[in-house]
C-alpha cells in the first residue's frame, strides 16, 4: 500500500517552499526528512507573496489511507518576526485547544508537537535556524471537517488538528 504524509508534513513543505521562494530558489518540489528518517518529496501547488508573508499551499496526499483531509489544501504563511523561537498562529480551519490533556497546551492552536518540530527543521534547511519565523496554518475545509471528527469532544474547537508524529501517513486500514 502507498504512504502519504500527514498534514503536519504539508505544513512543513509549505515552510520550506516559501522560503525558497523568498530566497529565489525552486519551490515547486520539497524535500523533507520526516521525523522516523524517511524521505519524503512533496509537491508544491502555489507560493505567493501577501500581506501577511509569503504564503504556500501543498495539497494534502494521503495515500493509500481513507484520511479526511486526503485532496484538502494546506496554506501555510510564514514572516520574519523581532528574534526569538519560532511561533505558530491557527488560519481559517485550524482549531484551538479548549481542554487540558491534549499535547499542546489550553488556548495554542492545535498544531502538535510533530508537525511543529518538521517545520523548525525545514526552516533550518533552507535558513540554518528556524528563529524569527512566524508561521500561520489554514486549512479553509477545516472548520467543516472537524464536525466529521471527534476533535470538539476532545477538546479541539473551530477546525481540525495539525497532527502527525513523524510525518509520514502510513495506511492502517
């Protein structure tokens, strides 16, 4: 069966992709390690340049797995912040944790702690640190998507989860 990538993994794809943008360099392909080792490639579909940074979009693969997100759109805009660690902000369609017990902490957006580490390390490939990055995560199909889920019962309100522990979607069904 065919493996996907999660959409932690396209979260980070977009990181990279907009920095090479940025930087004047292809985008239209990345190359990530996922967090187990593999080697995934991803494919691009847009980078532009807004208001808010510059803004990639990776549509979601999820393989041979009957994933929810599997064809949704993952934009991910990154700016230049005053120094410090990386943040993360929720886009359209991504929640927000309401409930402790979950693997960020009540009020954060629900990005884990997977798809976040795979987005310091794409920054760190194309820039050499991630520091001084902003990031913000949309996924507009999100908010739609998360009442097919059990995310409101555990805690996770106005969209979906950014998950995925390594980065790679392996099919389990």
């Amino acid at each position: 069966m065919k493996n996907g990538y999660t959409t932690g993994a396209c979260a980070a794809a977009g990181v990279k992709a907009a920095l090479l943008f940025e930087a004047g360099k292809p985008w239209q392909t990345v190359h990530l390690t996922a967090l187990d080792g593999t080697e995934l490639t991803i494919p691009v579909k847009a980078v532009t340049q807004t208001e808010g940074g510059i803004c990639a979009e990776v549509v979601k693969f999820s393989g041979d797995d009957p994933d929810i997100t599997d064809g949704v759109s993952v934009f991910t805009t990154v700016c230049h912040a005053d120094g410090g660690a990386m943040t993360f902000a929720a886009g359209e369609g991504i929640g927000t944790v309401t409930k402790p017990g979950l693997s960020v902490p009540v009020g954060q957006p629900s990005i884990n702690p997977g798809p976040r580490e795979l987005m310091r390390r794409a920054a760190s490939d194309v820039l050499g640190t991630s520091d001084g990055l902003h990031v913000t995560i949309a996924i507009p199909a999100g908010k739609g998507l998360a009442e097919k889920t059990l995310n409101p019962v555990l805690g996770v309100k106005g969209g979906i989860s950014v998950i995925g522990t390594t980065g790679v979607l392996r099919p389990m069904s």
